[in-house]
C-alpha cells in the first residue's frame, strides 16, 4: 500500500530544497534567465520549479547548486535539521 503521508512529506521537502536554492540564487544576484542559461535548461523550467509547480530531478538540484557553487548536500541537511524531517524516515 502507498503511503501517502510520506510522499506528502517528501513534496513538501523537495520544495523546501527548492526554496533554499532559490534564496541562494537570489542572494548572490543571479536572474532565473542567466541561471537556465548557464545550466542549460529552459528559463521556464526553472520558473515551474521555483514555484513549485513542477518537482526538479535530483540531477537538476545537483546542477543547480554546482552553478551556485553551494553543496546540494548540506541544502539537504540544513532542511532536515531544520524541519526534524529525515529521507531516511
């Protein structure tokens, strides 16, 4: 049986990851056009997945935060620490 309370809680994780990735690209000055340029993805894409409307692969975090030279890791434990909410669980 699909537990749905857990893949709830892994959307709502995966945005937050998003959020914070965001914050960071906002942070350092860079527009979502430059950011799919330099990644390589559509600058519409990257507009869906800031607002959530559509979920990014693990690929496309990890891309992301290469460009933003931010570790996707420690954006994942941050958001755990954070949230007391764990992949694992």
């Amino acid at each position: 049986m699909i537990d749905t309370m857990k893949i709830r809680t892994s959307q709502i994780f995966s945005d937050q990851v998003v959020d914070c990735l965001k914050a960071e690209r906002l942070r350092q000055g860079i527009s979502q056009y430059k950011l799919a340029k330099e990644c390589d993805i559509g600058k519409s894409t990257v507009n869906y997945i800031e607002n959530h409307t559509r979920k990014p692969t693990f690929y496309m975090l990890a891309i992301i935060a290469a460009y933003l030279k931010v570790n996707l890791s420690d954006i994942i434990r941050k958001v755990e620490q954070e949230n007391g909410t764990y992949l694992e669980d």
